[in-house]
C-alpha cells in the first residue's frame, strides 16, 4: 500500500499523511497546492495480487481529538475512500500509533471499533456522501 499527498498539476507533498487526514476530517478538504494552488487529494494505492486500485479519501472520520490521540498515542480513523477507475466507495478502518521514539507511526491492522463508534462511523460517512 503506497499513499501520497498530490494536486491535480502532480506536485506530491511530504508533510504526511496523517496530517492530511486530520485536516480532512476537520476540514472537509485539503488547502491547494503552495507551489501552484490547484487542488490536492489524498490518494492510496492498494495491491491485490497483480493488480493496483487507486482511491481518493474523500471523508475521515476520526475517532479520537487531537488532544485525545496525542495523549493515547494511539489516531483510529476511518476513511470513505473511491475507487478512482469505477467510482465505487470504500470504507477504510485505518490507524497510526506513537511508536517507541515518540513518533506516529502506521498501524498495520484495522483499528478495533466498539458497536457505538462503529454507529458513530457510519451515520457520519453516510451524511453528505453521494
């Protein structure tokens, strides 16, 4: 699985990916691009076999504030990804964890949800997401 931060002129940014999905799920969006202003997306790469899908996270959700997750060192999110080839929608548990040098790393297993967020998750994906 590879994951970028890139715009629609392909600048890619190396500020991180979590970072990107915070601002997702708080913002909606990303901010443009600083070197040329278009749009940035989100965008992650799956391997299945011989075959690579490409998808757009087009909504996080994350289950834990800021705050919350510096002090856990443990970010659950949930992503609401499409395919970018068919157009179908995913959802995407998903989380990073503090790693023993105290910086975030990936999670390598979906995050364990319990019934109520897992409710959470999906009443707040659904909103708004056609």
């Amino acid at each position: 699985m590879a994951s970028q931060i890139v715009c629609d002129n392909g600048h890619r940014d190396y500020s991180g990916c979590r970072k990107a999905a915070r601002v997702i799920s708080q913002n909606g969006v990303l901010k443009p691009c600083q070197r040329c202003g278009s749009n940035r997306r989100y965008v992650v790469s799956h391997e299945y076999g011989k075959v690579t899908v490409h998808y757009e996270v087009v909504k996080v959700f994350a289950l834990r504030s800021p705050s919350q997750a510096e002090e856990e060192g443990y970010d659950p999110m949930v992503f609401l990804m499409k395919n970018l080839k068919s157009g179908e929608k995913i959802v995407w548990p998903y989380y990073w964890k503090k790693a023993r040098n105290g910086k975030w790393a990936n999670g390598q297993f979906p995050p364990l949800l319990s019934i109520e967020e897992l409710k959470t998750v999906i009443k707040h994906l659904d909103q708004d997401s056609e």
